[in-house]
C-alpha cells in the first residue's frame, strides 16, 4: 500500500519525459497532471521531425508545455536545424528546448556539441525563450569530468551573454548526497539557473537497472539499497519515494537555490502521472 502524500518544495512544477512514440500514453496521463507542466520530448534516432512534432502538438493540446530535444550530434546541417525549429515555432511549441548532446560518437553534421548550437545565435530567431541544457552529477560513462564542467561553465556563459534564461535538467540518479553535491558545485561555480534533478518514475526493477548500466549511473548494491531495491530481487516496480524524501531532508533553500523534479517515465507516464498524484504534494 502507498504511504499517505508528503509535502516537497522540490514537487512544485515538476517536469516530465517522453519519446515521440508515447503520444498515446501522453493523453491518457494528461488529465493526472498540472496544467501547464512541462514535458520534454526526445530527439532519438528513431524518430523523425514528423514524429518528434506531432509530440509537442499533442502535448500542446494536452494543456501541457512541451520542451523538443535539440540533439547537437544528430543534426545533419543548420538546415536541418532551422527546419526543426522553424516547425516547432508554426506549431507554438518553440517556447522551451533542451539542447544536448546527443549519443552519436561522430557528429553528423557542423554541430559537435550542444554549446555549438547554443552559440550559433539561431534559437531565439525562432522564439526560443529558455534553454535548458544538460548536468551530470555522476559523470558521464564517455566524457571526462573536467570537460562536463568546462561545457556547463561553457553554455551557461553563452546562454547568459545572450539574454536567454536557462534550466539544468540533470541525468536520472539513484543517489541523493550525488545529487545534492553536485547541486553545491553547480552554485559554487557561480551558476545559479534552476536545477530540475532527473529521478526515475516507477519502474521494473530489472528496467531501473538496464538504464542504469547504459547510461553510466551509479548501481551498485548500497546505493540500490538506499533507493529501495535489491540486486538479488528483481522481481518487481520500484518507485523513487525513498530518494525523493532523502534529497527533500537535505536540500536547503540557501545552499542549493531552485531546485525541482524531472521525471524519467521509464515505466510509463501515466504510471508515473498516477505515482506523483499518489505520493506527492508540493
């Protein structure tokens, strides 16, 4: 049985994520969620712009505020991307970006990285009006960790000199003094955008842990404890309560600024709309 709702600051206009394909999935969970909550829609290589556009429409008709992916590495040419933008911006839908990377090991066109396109100067000629950029509080499996800091230093620096606000959307986690830590760097470095710190909606355990090892995130059984599964039990869904209370005890206005939730919806987003409805309260 789920515990009674608690009360988080960190709950308050929470974030979502979605792939082009879960538009379906989308509309059954609309009406569990806030109007006006944001939802980021990915840039995979599976998916085109037709795709990856009728998304952001449909979270536009869900009374939603979609958030496209910009993968830097994906993009084929500035053509392709003023393309994108130019349809998102017809569509109302180029309000908010994420702008990142992307997995390709090889960039497929001019743009090798996230803050190249950041720097371009393209994004608010299309109505772009916050950009939201990546963080890593346990490191990246393929880039050095000075070089995640200098590219965050690097693109806040360029958002800032350009007039355009910014958030830090972070990669999910299972371990609240990792995500507090790196919350603490961030502000140290003088960098104060708000933060939404990605944690995983309820899921297979054996789901968890899959995404866990591809994207590099820290699994071993200590932290997999704390979170509220075991290694030797994968029979099952877990859910991140027992993270999200611990980063709620430790975080401190003073020290970590605007910090909120973004959810991963591996197990689903209606699942996760349904989760948050049942265990949170801002």
């Amino acid at each position: 049985m789920a515990n009674a709702p608690f009360l988080t600051p960190l709950a308050k206009d929470f974030s979502l994520e979605m792939t082009g394909k879960d538009v379906a999935d989308l509309r059954e969970a609309a009406p569990l969620l806030p109007q006006g909550t944001r939802m980021n829609v990915t840039f995979l290589g599976n998916e085109d712009l037709p795709m990856r556009l009728a998304a952001s429409r449909a979270v536009l008709e869900s009374g939603l505020v979609p958030v496209p992916h910009i993968s830097a590495r994906r993009l084929t040419s500035r053509q392709e991307l003023e393309t994108f933008l130019g349809a998102l911006k017809e569509a109302g839908a180029s309000e908010k970006v994420f702008v990142v990377g992307g997995d390709p090991a090889t960039p497929a066109g001019p743009y090798p990285d996230s803050e190249r396109v950041i720097r371009s100067g393209i994004l608010p000629e299309y109505g772009v009006q916050d950009v939201s950029i990546a963080g890593y509080p346990e490191g990246h499996p393929d880039i050095a960790t000075d070089v995640l800091w200098d590219a965050l230093r690097g693109k806040a620096d360029s958002l800032r000199k350009q007039g355009i606000p910014g958030t830090i959307i972070t990669q999910f986690g299972f371990d609240d003094a990792a995500f507090l830590g790196w919350v603490e760097k961030v502000r140290a470095e003088g960098i104060d955008f708000p933060i939404r710190l990605g944690v995983p909606g309820p899921a297979g355990v054996k789901r968890l842990i899959a995404f866990a090892t591809r994207f590099g995130i820290s699994a071993n059984a200590m932290i997999i404890k704390k979170y509220g599964f075991s290694l030797t039990n994968l029979v099952g869904t877990a859910g991140p309560e027992k993270l999200i209370r611990a980063l709620s005890d430790g975080y401190d206005p003073e020290r970590h600024g605007d910090v909120r939730l973004h959810f991963y919806t591996f197990g689903g987003i209606a699942k996760t709309a349904e989760w948050v409805r049942d265990h949170l309260t801002a």
